[in-house]
C-alpha cells in the first residue's frame, strides 16, 4: 500500500510563507483526487485544498488566494504552497488521497505548521 510522508512545516510569523511537501511511496497515477488536511488542536480534520489529475483544483474559502496547491505524477509528489499566513492557519497538515470525501490511504505523520502573530 502506499504510504504518505509530509514535510515542509515549521514556525513562521504571520504573514509569511511555507511550502509543504508530500512523498508517496509509490505510484499516484491511480488517484484521480489527491489533498491536503489540516488538523489543529481540538478540532475535527479538515480538507483544505484538492487537486485531481487533471489539474483543476479546489480551496475552502479560509485559504483561497493564499494556499497553490499541485502535484508531479512523475515524482509521486503534491506540494502545499502557502503565502499569506494566518496564526489560524496553525496545525497538523496532513497530504492523503481521497474519493467521496473518503481518505483513501493511512495518514502519515503529518508536518506541523505554526504562525506566530
């Protein structure tokens, strides 16, 4: 099965910027939609941007015009660009595939983000 590895995070001040990456062990070609979550303390996981494998994307409006969100079948890699940073933004973010709003795949460890304000 493929397994996902999340890298990337760290601290930052608000306002600033980081780009998250996530490694799969194997082939993504089968995976039409693949995303990134974001978890913060007390909070229910949340699907934070998707991409399918022909490019057209999707944002939750808290991070629309700030969050790029792609992916390199060739690699087995998506990426999470993020500009603009919110201390709302802090949390676990997780990368995973998914259909009908099912994560497909076991979550990896997850890459923490922290904005400072």
């Amino acid at each position: 099965q493929v397994q996902l590895v999340e890298s990337g995070g760290g601290l930052v001040q608000a306002g600033g910027s980081l780009r998250l990456s996530c490694a799969a062990s194997g082939s993504i070609l089968n995976f039409i939609h693949m995303g990134w979550y974001r978890q913060a303390p007390g909070k229910q996981r949340e699907l934070v941007a998707r991409i399918n494998s022909g490019g057209s994307t999707y944002y939750v409006d808290s991070v629309k015009g700030r969050f790029t969100i792609s992916r390199d079948n060739a690699k087995n890699m998506v990426y999470l660009q993020m500009n603009s940073l919110k201390p709302e933004d802090t949390a676990v973010y997780y990368c995973n595939a998914y259909k009908v709003g099912v994560a497909l795949l076991p979550w990896g460890q997850g890459t923490q983000v922290t904005v400072s304000s």
